[in-house]
C-alpha cells in the first residue's frame, strides 16, 4: 500500500498510546510510520539582540533535546517490525504536521490528546482541534 | 539660586542633586559637541560637517548601488515574509526577526522627541528633508547590514554576532592589504559605539521618559520635578536587572510591548491627522514652503536641511553602524539578502514613523505655541496629541517609556559587544560595561535636554567616522556582493522556497 501514517509525538502519556496506535495501524497495513516532533517557533516573534545571537546554538540543543527526550523513546515503541522515519522540526505544531504529512505522503495523521483546560482551549483552541480543521487528510485523535 | 544672598558653600548646598550632576556634566557636553559638530558657515547658517559627512555616504550609496532605495524593498517584503527562507532553517533567526530588533531598538524618543526638536529648531520644513535623509539612509543602511553578515563571528559555543568592529577589522584589511588600518577603524569604532550606547542609546532616552513622566504627573508642579535622579534609579534598577540580573521576563514584556505601542502611536497620529483633515493642505503648503523656502527665524532652506538631516540619522541611525550589529545574527548564505531587509529600517523609522510625528506637530500648529521652544523634545509632540486626544500624553508616556526602555536594553547590547570586541570577550570587561551603563541612565534622567543632546548626538554621530571611511573603502565589494546577489535571484539561481514554519 502506497503512503505513510504520520504521528505527532511529544512526551506526554496520550502520545505514547497515539504511538502505539499508530504503530499498529502502520504494521497492519505494511506502511511506513513517519514520527513527527515539532518544536513550537513562530518566525515572526519578537526576539531581543542577546536571543538572536544564541538563537542558532540554542535550536541545536532544542533540536538534540528532541531527538534524545521524544524521538528516541517513540522509536522505542514502535520497534523494529515497522519501517519508521522521525523528524523534529520547529513551527506552528498543526501546520508543520499537516505540511509534513502532505510532504510524506501521509493518508492518515494521528495525534495524542493534549489536555488542556476548557478556558484555554476555548480562548487559544487546541493543536488537534485546528490539525482537524486544516488536515487535507483524516485526523485520529487518541484519548 | 542666590535670592537669599548667602554665601557660596550655602548655594551649593540649596543645589539639588540633579543641578549638581549637569553642573559638572554641562562643559563636557559642550566639548565634546564642539569637536564632533565642527561646523562651518553655510548661506549664513552653520553647517556640521558630520552632518554632510552622513548624508553624502548615504547619497553615495543610492548611487553607487543603482537606487536600492527605490529598487529593493519589494524584494526586502519577499524575504521578510520568508519567500526565500529554507522549511529546514526553521528555527534560527529569520529576516523578520532581524529586522523587528534593529527597528526596536532604532524606533525609540529619536522619533518623538527628536522630531519635535528639529520642527522646533527647523520649522515645519526639516519635515521634508527628513525624509529626504530617510530615503538615502536606506542604502547606507542597505551597505552597512550587508557588511554586518559577511563578516559576523560564529564562537565555539555557537553564538553568532557582527557589527563594524569586524568588517572594519577583516574587510579593511582584505581590500587595502593594511592590518592595521582596519584594526584602528575597528578600535575607533568600537570606543565610539559605547560613547554611542551610553550617550543616545541610554541617557537621552532616560532623560525623555523622565521628561514624559514629570509632564504626566503635574509638570512643574510634579512632585518628581527636582526629583529626576530618582526616576532616573528606578530606570536604571529595572535595566541592571535585564543586563546584568538576567532577568528576562522584563526584555520579554518590553519586545512585545514596543510593537503594540507603535501600532497605538501611528494610529493616534491618524486619529490627529483625521480630526484636522482640513487644516492638511495648509498643513503641507508649510512643510514645503519651509523646506525650500528662506524664513529667516529657522535659517531657510539650509536651517530646515541640516536639523532634518541630523534628527533623522539620529533618527534612523543609518551610516552609524549599529543596525548591522543586530542584523548580524539572521540565518542566511547571502549576506545581500540581509541588505536589502535593512533598507526597509530607514523606510519604517523615518519615512513613516517620524513623518506621523511631523505632521501631528505640524497639522495640530503645536510648534506655533510661544512655550513650544521651551517644551521641546517629547513634551511638544505630546501637546501635539493632546489638541485631539486629551488623554493620550499618559498614553505616550507608556510608549515613551516602553521605547526607551527597549531602546536602552539594545544599545547596551551594541555597547557590550563594542567592550567585547576591545577586550576580547572578556565577561569581566562587559560586566564593568553594564554596570557604568547603568549609572549612566541615573545621569541622563537627571540632566535637562541641552547637555544630554549635546553628549548624545554628538557620541552616536562620532561612530559614523570610522563605519563610512571603512563603508568607502569597500564601497565595491559591497557593489558586487548586492548585484551578485541579485543577479542570482534574476536568474533563478536563488529560487524562492515558500514561507517558513
């Protein structure tokens, strides 16, 4: 079967089982899982001298911080009878997946619940709520 | 002071702190004015010569780069909205980002209470060459950023930081074959970058938001009125506790700040533009009557020329050097692609904001009160909001101090980077540095206008000296690099990827 299922992971106890999930779904059907990290950054932010001149050395820790502390955990999960790629990339956390899903060929993308409260959800919406209403595929969000 | 006629030691002591401060400060300031403003008579007026030095380097510039001015912004916007930005550099210090620190530490009281000085020096009509200076400013700024990046420094811990201390240093030397003409550039630069921060980047801004907050509360009945130093504590507490406490929230709230309270500030400036709409065509007949004509009270056409020219590179500080030091961290191959997002520094710094500033003053008639002379910097434009929007001078003494404040955090990074450069990254060195930055706000804060001006011009003015010998020297290599640069993005060598994030 051609294309991917696409995971977002971060290290929370929803997305080890939106992983799990994931992983079966990618073995059942023989595809590749794609795991995706994203490091929240916006490029329009404000930054002060000192952040700009730290900012490149600081997204190198940001980024190897991701791979040790999320992705090399989900690998664990997923095991070695799946075929898995892991990314961790900075952006907007429901754009960058939907793009990145585009980009790898993704029919499905899987998300963990984030949990947040009611208030904040209803005042800065939710990732999975606004991956759902961007997603160009179907989105599965696992309690 | 001698109404009671009592004896010398009595009268200093009746001297508040603050008299004594610019007591001592005062010949200094007139000093130091008189060697960098070296001016000579010009159509009866007095003409500075580092005022014709700056605005000649950005005429120059215009030229010798085939009008960028005119030319680059629409590609400047492209690159700012992450057109050409790589989706795998997500994460570093995008063109965006570069520029809202350069303009949030350019945008600051230059272009409120420097305006008003130069309406009231200049008449309506510096207005004009304001922007005049804006629009050649652009490519001095284009030369100097682009500068900035070819040379910046990656250390071994991964930071990354430019500025004129070292294209002078290394460019200098790699066209002229002389070391040591670039090192002594770079020197003289560096010395005046923290004369600079410690003059316009620090006391003139302290002294104009405490000039705003003595006006908001009462004015010459403020109780803080001979208490100015203590403003000035209050200021320099909060700085020391960003710059060398390390507390960020403080630079935090300011970055996000400063934004808001240039969108509120053009807004109002609308809103007084909007309430006076019939008084505009008079309003410009003046800005234009004054610019080219010969009111013998602001010194004609030559009078309104130099106060615009001067408050405008103070202004927008193009030709000075420091905007390179904050372009200087943008992640990019193509050091051209940072020059052309500097140029739209000057367009957003003088062209829009300090015209808004001009023609509220103008518009509302502000300057024609007998007391504006005497008002002067802030306090002026101030009056100016106030014949519309009564309430707004507590809101511009927010944005006065949120500007200063964020003004005052970048040039301590300018001057900390200028003690870096001479004392080789010492963290002793730049630490001696902020804390003397600090007392300094306690002393702008204390003195009144004159002096603190004086010092302040005439600092920020001083580091133009070596930045432009060394802009002339690789005047073609700057050339090149902005037309390669080009030429690869006319031919699809440089493609566009799509915005990042």
């Amino acid at each position: 079967m051609p294309g991917t299922v696409l995971v977002g992971v971060d290290n929370g106890d929803a997305s080890k089982r939106a992983v799990e999930f994931a992983r079966d779904r990618a073995k059942a059907l023989g595809v590749t899982l794609v795991l995706v990290h994203v490091i929240p950054w916006s490029p329009y932010s404000f930054s002060t001298p000192e952040e700009n001149e730290m900012r490149s050395a600081r997204r190198k820790s940001e980024l190897a911080a991701a791979e040790e502390q999320v992705l090399e955990p989900a690998r664990t999960i997923v095991g070695d009878e799946v075929e898995c790629v892991a990314i961790a990339r900075h952006g907007d956390r429901a754009e960058l997946l939907n793009a990145l899903a585009r980009e790898h060929d993704s029919f499905h993308i899987l998300v963990g619940r984030t949990g947040e409260s009611r208030m904040k959800t209803k005042l800065f919406g939710s990732v999975p709520g606004q991956l759902i209403q961007i997603a160009d595929v179907p989105v599965t969000v696992v309690p | 002071m001698s109404a009671g006629g009592g004896s010398t030691v009595e009268v200093i002591l009746a001297q508040s702190i603050d008299e004594r401060i610019e007591d001592a400060l005062s010949p200094v300031s007139s000093f130091i004015e008189g060697i960098v403003f070296y001016a000579v008579p010009v159509a009866g007026v007095d003409l500075p010569l580092i005022v014709l030095w700056l605005v000649s380097a950005g005429a120059f510039f215009t030229y010798h780069l085939g009008f960028m001015n005119l030319r680059g912004p629409k590609h400047a916007l492209e690159l700012v909205r992450g057109q050409y930005s790589r989706p795998e550099d997500a994460g570093e210090v995008t063109h965006f980002q570069a520029l809202a620190t350069a303009v949030s530490g350019t945008v600051g009281l230059g272009n409120i209470a420097g305006v008003a000085v130069a309406i009231t020096l200049g008449g309506p009509g510096a207005t004009v060459w304001m922007i005049v200076a804006g629009f050649l400013g652009m490519s001095a700024k284009m030369a100097e950023c682009t500068l900035g990046v070819k040379y910046r420094r990656t250390r071994p811990d991964g930071s990354v930081s430019g500025g004129p201390m070292y294209y002078l240093e290394k460019g200098v030397a790699e066209v002229t074959g002389r070391v040591r003409a670039g090192k002594f550039l770079a020197i003289f630069f560096s010395i005046s970058a923290i004369g600079g921060a410690i003059g316009g980047g620090n006391m003139f801004q302290a002294n104009q938001a405490t000039a705003q907050i003595i006006a908001v509360t009462g004015g010459a009945d403020s109780p803080l009125t001979d208490l100015r130093w203590i403003v000035g504590l209050v200021f320099a507490v909060a700085v020391g506790a960003v710059i060398i406490g390390g507390i960020k929230s403080i630079a935090k709230v300011t970055e996000k700040l400063v934004p808001l309270m240039a969108g509120i500030y053009l807004l109002a400036a609308v809103v007084v533009i909007a309430a006076n709409l019939p008084a505009v065509p008079a309003a410009f007949g003046e800005i234009f009557s004054g610019a080219f004509g010969a009111d013998s009270v602001t010194g004609g056409i030559i009078g309104a020329l130099i106060v615009g020219f001067q408050r405008a590179a103070f202004s927008n500080e193009a030709g000075i050097g420091s905007a390179a030091i904050a372009h200087s961290a943008v992640k990019t191959s193509h050091p051209s692609s940072e020059g052309h997002v500097a140029l739209l520094e000057p367009f957003l710094d003088t062209i829009v904001v300090c015209t808004a500033t001009a023609l509220i003053i103008v518009i509302s008639g502000a300057y024609l009160d007998p007391a504006a002379g005497e008002l002067g910097g802030v306090a002026l434009t101030s009056a100016a909001f106030a014949t519309v929007i009564p309430w707004f001078p507590n809101v511009l003494a927010i944005a006065v101090v949120a500007f200063a404040f964020s003004t005052m955090l970048t040039w301590s990074y300018y001057g900390m980077k200028a003690t870096g450069y001479l004392f080789n990254d010492s963290p002793s060195a730049e630490t001696a540095f902020k804390v003397i930055f600090c007392v300094f706000v306690v002393i702008g804060a204390s003195l009144s206008l004159g002096p603190v001006i004086g010092i302040s011009d005439s600092m920020i003015f001083m580091m133009a000296i070596p930045n432009v010998i060394g802009l002339y020297i690789m005047a073609n290599m700057i050339k090149r690099e902005v037309h390669g640069y080009r030429a690869d993005i006319a031919s699809g060598a440089i493609e566009k990827v799509g915005p990042i994030g």
